[in-house]
C-alpha cells in the first residue's frame, strides 16, 4: 500500500488506472486521500489502506484476522470500516490502540512491530 500511495509501484503513467481501482471519495474535513483494497479468504479477513489527513501525515495500514470457522467475518468487515475510520480521524483512539497493541517480545501471539 505505501508503494500504491506514494506512486512507486507502477510506471507514472500507470498510476492514474491503479488509483482508480483502490482509491475512494473523500466527503470527509480531516482526510484528502484516501484508498483500500481487501483480499479476504474463508478464514481470514484481510483489509489493507493508505491515506494522507489534511496535515500531511500519511498512514499505510494493513489488518489480517483469522476466523477459522467463518462466522463472524461478515460482522468483522462491518466493524473494521469503523475502526479504521476512527484510528485514521481520532488522535486519542491512536494512542489508546498503539498502547494496547505494542509489541511484547514475550507474547507469542503478538505480530505488531
């Protein structure tokens, strides 16, 4: 995503066409780009982003969420709009997520870094 974001990914030329496909409308005062793309399996919700806020910061993120049994994919992919939107526009909710998922060395189940 930060290669599609920043343009590097593809000839200049293409960069228009790739835009197409994965970037949206912004009708929002704190984001002026914003793009997504998923790529979800039956047991794993995936969703990559990038934007850039009205100060000039740029986010590339990417989310992998294993749901063996299926079930709770539909009302994940619900929710995951929401949280990206709120980890994107909310400068309290940022801190409070990056301290709850700071990496621990000692976890095995942890892959944030």
């Amino acid at each position: 995503m930060k290669l599609i974001h920043k343009e590097e990914l593809v000839p200049s030329s293409i960069n228009p066409y790739l835009k197409l496909l994965v970037q949206r409308q912004v009708n929002n005062s704190k984001l002026i780009e914003f793009g997504n793309k998923g790529g979800s399996t039956t047991s794993v919700l995936t969703e990559a982003l990038y934007c850039t806020d009205r100060e000039g910061n740029e986010f590339q993120i990417a989310m992998f969420i294993q749901d063996e049994s299926g079930v709770d994919h539909i009302w994940l992919k619900q929710k995951l709009d929401l949280f990206f939107y709120k980890l994107l526009t909310d400068t309290e909710f940022q801190e409070e997520v990056s301290s709850k998922l700071t990496y621990d060395k000692g976890r095995s189940d942890c892959f944030i870094q």
